[in-house]
C-alpha cells in the first residue's frame, strides 16, 4: 500500500464506515492492488463507489 494511504487498519474502518452508510457490503479488498468489492443495490454501489473515491483522493494529493 502506499505510504500516502493510512495504515491498513484505517483504511479497512473508513471502507467499512462509507460502506454501512451507502447501504453496501464490503466483499473484499485487496490491499496490494487497492481493488475493493462491493456488493449491494446499483445505485447504492454508485454512491459507494464515489464517496470512496473522494475520500481517498484526498490522501493521494498529500
């Protein structure tokens, strides 16, 4: 994982965290290659999905 990522525990908790609220579950999450599944309604997926990718775009651009 990159050094710009929080450490692994965080990272699990803020995944699991924005997962539980966008009515998603986390399948699974592949540190290495930061693949995360999720499975769930498509539109809840999407919201998932996006609040991810926003939360941790903010840990790329440090």
């Amino acid at each position: 994982m990159d050094s710009t990522f929080p450490d692994k525990n965080r990272y699990l908790n803020l995944v699991a965290g924005i997962s539980v609220l966008n009515g998603c579950k986390l399948l699974s999450i592949d540190f290495p290659h930061q693949v995360i599944k999720l499975r769930g309604p498509q539109e809840a997926v999407r919201a998932c999905y996006s609040e991810l990718e926003e939360m941790l775009g903010r840990y790329q651009t440090k």
